[in-house]
C-alpha cells in the first residue's frame, strides 16, 4: 500500500524505504522519497499537457516549476515529479475538468482546514437530501466523487452537498467525525427530515447511488 492512498497509515514515507533500511542498516536513514499532493496541480484549470497533466504546471513541460513543488513539500523523490503529478505512484489521477455546476446547484464548502464542525445537523439543507462530503486535496479518489457529484447535482433540485475540507487524520474535523473511519472520501448522507441514511467509507460511487435512493425514497413515508 502506497503511504500516499487516502487510508490512515503510519508515517509517510516510513513504509517505502523500510526495505531500503533493511538492505544498508548501517547507512544513515535516506529522506523519505514522497511528499504530499497539494491542490496546486488540480487548482489549475489548463487543458492537459502530453503528459496529462494541467500544462501550465506540468513540470516536465516547465521544469523551472520543480523548485516550488520540492518548497512545498508536494514532490515525488523516487520518480522526479510533483507527488500530485506523479501517475506512476497514483494511477488513478486524473484532471479532466469537472462539469461545470449550473445556477441554483446547492453545494457549500462548510469548513476548511479541518476545523471542527460540532454539528452536522446545522448544516443539512432544509427539505433536500444532504450527502456530506469529507474530502482532502492529497485524496485521489475525492476528485470522483466530486465528479459525480455534480452531475447528480446538475440533475437535481432536492439534493444538497457540503463538503468538509479534512486536512489530516489528526485535525480536529477528523478526530470528531472519522473516528474508527480508515479511508476517505466519507460521506453521510441524510434525508430530508434530517435522518441519518448511510454513510460510505471509501470510493463507491453504486453505495452513494443507493443511499441518495433510499433517502429520497423515505421522504415520501409520514
Ligand atoms: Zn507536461
Ligand atoms: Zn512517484
């Protein structure tokens, strides 16, 4: 398992060079070879390079960039590219552009930062079915979601998405509402009276299909 994948791991970094430490125990420990994704790479709404990355930041079409990335943490040492660049260590990347959300489309960004949110109730959109979307930009599998998301929300009036900015396993966000939760994207769905549904852990775009089903469906029971 890559350190990089949305799943709570040890350190970063730690397991790619375990084998290493073992080959050269008495070397000095190397730096760990990965970093984190930034959202400097997906920010970018550029049409893809040769390399199917944003070409404005795509450093091997700019390699005067690199410098930034490494500063910022945002750099894979074993294959020389921005982590968020890097397909070889995350082959389910992609920055295909998101559709384009129409007027009227209810979605919010409750917290960034992985600030505490107390209560999900405050939240939910009154009438609709609210999905909570906690998300992180290292996380690969977020950006499906997202995706999907709104396309779901282009189709419909009734269903509303707050998305909840993660950060880390260790801010306050996480350790309120992921605890026992392994992997993101997490999202909770509820339904219009404000009754929890369901709650998907991982990406399974068919699990979040049945549970805005199953919560619009229970709107229509007294
Ligand atoms: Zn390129
Ligand atoms: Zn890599």
């Amino acid at each position: 398992m890559h350190p990089l994948r949305p799943h709570r791991t040890p350190l970063p970094g730690v397991l790619a060079f375990l084998p290493l430490l073992a080959l050269a125990a008495c070397a000095t420990a190397p730096p760990s070879d990965h970093g984190t994704i930034s959202e400097r790479t997906a920010a970018s709404a550029a049409a893809l390079c040769e390399h199917r990355v944003p070409g404005d930041v795509c450093v091997l079409c700019h390699p005067e960039l690199a410098a930034d990335f490494k500063a910022s943490g945002d750099w894979c040492g074993e294959h020389a590219v921005p982590e968020s660049q890097c397909y070889r260590c995350h082959p389910d990347l992609t920055f295909e552009p998101l559709p384009i959300l129409r007027d009227g489309a209810d979605l919010a960004v409750i917290t960034r930062g992985g600030a505490d949110v107390p209560d999900l109730g405050a939240h939910l959109a009154p009438g609709k079915v609210t999905v909570f979307d906690f998300f992180a930009a290292w996380c690969v599998p977020c950006r499906q979601v997202d995706a999907h998301l709104f396309a779901v929300l282009n189709a419909r009036d009734d269903v509303a998405v707050r998305k909840l900015d993660l950060s880390s396993w260790d801010t306050p966000l996480a350790k309120r509402h992921l605890a026992g939760v392994t992997e993101i994207p997490y999202l909770i769905v509820f339904d219009a009276d404000g009754r929890r549904v369901a709650a998907i852990t991982g990406l399974d775009l068919a699990a979040l299909d049945r549970a805005i089903a199953d919560a619009t469906q229970t709107e229509d029971q007294p």
